[in-house]
C-alpha cells in the first residue's frame, strides 16, 4: 500500500518531470499547460513509482519517458493509450456495459500478445486490459509481463476470481495499477446495477486483497449517473470511497454505447460535467486519496477526446474501435494489420474537444438501424456526415493552431 502524500512527494514529482531532459524541448505553451494541470492533483508515492493519477504512466518510469519523447516531443501521430479485451466472459450483467452488443471468436494468447507488440510500437505507453472479466483469463500474468516493459499497465476488474497469489503475480509481473469497479456505497443498490448478488461484497473482498500487495497502485473505478451529480450521492461515495484507504478514486459517467441508455435525460449534462470537475479540484486540494474525473481529463479545457487518434480499444473478439464506449469497428486483427487499421482510423478521428459518443450517438443509432455494431463500411458512413469540433485546450498549444472548423476526411479513406 502506498504511503501518504506530502509536499515534499509532490516537489520530487514536479523534479522528475522536469529533470526529464526531453521535457525541455516541448513547446513552452505545453509544458506550462501540464505544469498547472499537474498541481491540480497530489502525487502519490507506490513502491518505487510516483503516480499523479492511473491514466498516465508513472512519472518515474520508463513509459512516461517514452511518453514525453514520443507523443510530445515529437508528437508521433500514433496512439499513446490502448485498451485490450482480454476476454468477453464475465459473471456480471450491467445494464450500461459498453460491451454486451459484442460478438466473435475470442482472440487467442497469442494474438493478443502480437496486439501488444503493435500497439507498442505505434506508440503505446498506457495500455488497460478490461473486459468482460480479464482475471478470467488464466493467461493474464503472462500477457501483463509481456506488454509492461516500457508501457504502463493497468487493470480493470469486478475483482471477481481474485486470490491473493494471483494478485501478487500481477504485480510481480509489472502492474502498476488496478481499478476495482464499485458504483455505490450501498451492497444491495450495487449488486443491483451489476445484476449479480454478491459483487459489492466481490469488490470490496478484491481492494483488501490488492491493498495487502506491496507498491500496487490502487484505485476504485466507479460509474456516476446525472441522478447521483443531482441528489449528492457522488460525495457521499468519494466520502465511503476514501475510508476504504484506497489511492484513487476513478470517475466515469454513465455512456449512451447501448440502448438503455441512448436518451439525453440519462446523460450527463455539461453543467453537471463542470459539477464534478469542481468536485474533484475540491477533494485533491486536500490531498489524501486522489480524484481522477474521466469527463475532467478528456474535457474541452484539458486534453479533450482523443478517440481513434491517442486513444484506441480492440475488444476481445479482435474488432478495433476509436476507444471503449464507442460500438463501431474498423476491421479485425484477423483479418488486417492493425498498425493499417489504426492508420484509417486516425486519419478520420481527428479528436476534439467533447465526447465523440455523447454527440453523434442519436446519428450512430440511425445508421447503425438496429444492429448492435457498425462495421467498417458504417462507421465511414458516420464519420462522412460527422464535422468535428475545436480541438482541446492542451491539443491546441501543443500544436501550435487554433484547429478550429475541422472536418474529416472521410471520403479520401473510403
């Protein structure tokens, strides 16, 4: 477990970066705009690691090195953030798993680990395996080792089928953080949502397990609704969270990737978006256990939506998708390179300031008439009826133009 963090850390942490001899060549408008967004949050210490928050690398490793170097000094236009399926299967049913409209063969261990190695070589350096349940696989410990050399792995789990020795060979095997998922206080409201009797007693059972593991990273990932934002449930579980001694609290809001939820009155607004930026600047102020809103890091003000571009997903069917919530494909590993896929999808992901799937799910909907997933020939349908927006505030200084007005170019890749 990690030690407290204290101003000192967080001094050692601004030395690191700095330290960083490739820090000096990135634009100054940049590195200022990271300086500030980077004192927004406190340093946690984990083993040998200093960790600002779990969706970057550690400041201290070698993955944040290749980082800096990579994606802003050079700024490769490759993907720095990857996320694998590692497998489908999974004990639990939630009503908003941006999953459940996926189909096919499952990817075998060595397909899967040859997506590591590609991905690596575009440019990964944080890689999240997710699922389905990912400690379902029986060949996790030996995919973690294979992908955490020079790139920053982390975990995604119900914690369903956790033992402490697995635990501990994750670890052993290069994971610096795990996210157990846990969207309520309540065991019954949990269990609930996750249509599976027993998964808040699963997850806490797994935090205790993951909190006993020496320099691991630890970090619960929980799903908000706009009804929490309204009724301040969201406190009162940051609150509980907190208590349960754990480095992170990881935010996402609830996503329209399935017809459930494809209905503006269950999504977040940008008023309560704003709430819970300020939410999580009020808690990181006092230091202790981290806030880490997804809506905050990929918001207009910060680092914006980098899907299909920085951000990329192959589920574990081997389908390759812009990121997660997005159920639309570009082609299969199987059956193309996946550097030429990620290659067609950058060059009409542009990225933006605001969530790509909260804009144009009601246009993916329509296109999609009826079936759970757009394939290739759909997903450019979209994208040719889509003009993207400004680029974020980070996107903008590190490229040097206002990219405003931008339209993709759909039909030259068609």
């Amino acid at each position: 477990m990690s030690g407290h963090t204290n101003k000192t850390e967080h001094l050692a942490a601004l030395r690191v970066v700095l330290a960083n001899p490739e820090m000096l060549r990135v634009k100054p408008s940049a590195a200022l705009f990271l300086a500030r967004y980077m004192n927004g949050f406190p340093v946690k210490r984990c083993g040998h690691n200093l960790i600002l928050h779990s969706h970057l690398p550690p400041l201290t490793s070698t993955a944040y090195a290749r980082f800096v170097k990579h994606h802003l000094v050079e700024q490769r236009p490759g993907p720095s953030h990857a996320q694998i399926g590692i497998t489908q299967r999974c004990p639990q049913n939630c009503a908003y798993c941006y999953n459940k409209q996926r189909r096919g063969r499952p990817m075998d261990t060595t397909t899967i680990l040859q997506v590591v190695d590609d991905l690596k070589a575009m440019g990964v350096t944080w890689l999240g395996f997710t699922g389905g349940e990912p400690l379902l696989n029986p060949d996790l410990v030996r995919i973690t080792a294979h992908a955490s050399p020079g790139c920053a792995v982390k975990l995604f789990t119900t914690g369903c089928g956790l033992t402490p020795q697995r635990a501990r060979d994750l670890a052993d095997a290069g994971l610096f953080s795990v996210a157990v998922s846990l969207d309520s206080r309540d065991a019954e409201r949990h269990d609930t949502v996750r249509r599976y009797p027993g998964a808040f007693r699963a997850a806490m059972d797994a935090l205790a397990v993951f909190r006993a593991v020496p320099g691991l990273h630890v970090s619960v990932s929980s799903v908000i609704t706009p009804q929490m934002v309204r009724s301040g449930d969201v406190e009162d579980l940051i609150d509980f969270l907190e208590s349960l001694n754990v480095d992170e609290a990881w935010l996402s809001e609830v996503k329209p990737s399935v017809e459930e939820y494809q209905d503006d009155n269950l999504l977040l607004s940008e008023e309560g978006r704003r709430q819970l930026v300020t939410l999580q600047d009020r808690y990181n102020r006092r230091g202790g256990m981290t806030v880490n809103y997804l809506g905050h890091f990929e918001g207009a003000e910060t680092f914006g939506c980098n899907a299909g571009c920085k951000m990329v997903y192959v589920d574990a069917f081997g389908e390759v998708s812009p990121c997660v919530f997005l159920p639309m494909s570009f082609g299969n590993v199987r059956e193309r390179p996946l550097t030429e896929i990620v290659e067609e999808m950058r060059s009409v992901f542009p990225g933006e300031e605001g969530c790509f799937i909260n804009r144009h799910y009601k246009l993916m909907r329509e296109i999609a008439g009826g079936d759970r997933m757009l394939d290739r020939s759909r997903s450019l349908e979209l994208l040719r009826r889509v003009t993207f927006g400004p680029a974020s505030t980070f996107n903008r200084r590190l490229r040097g133009t206002d990219a405003t007005g931008r339209v993709s170019h759909v039909a030259e890749a068609a």
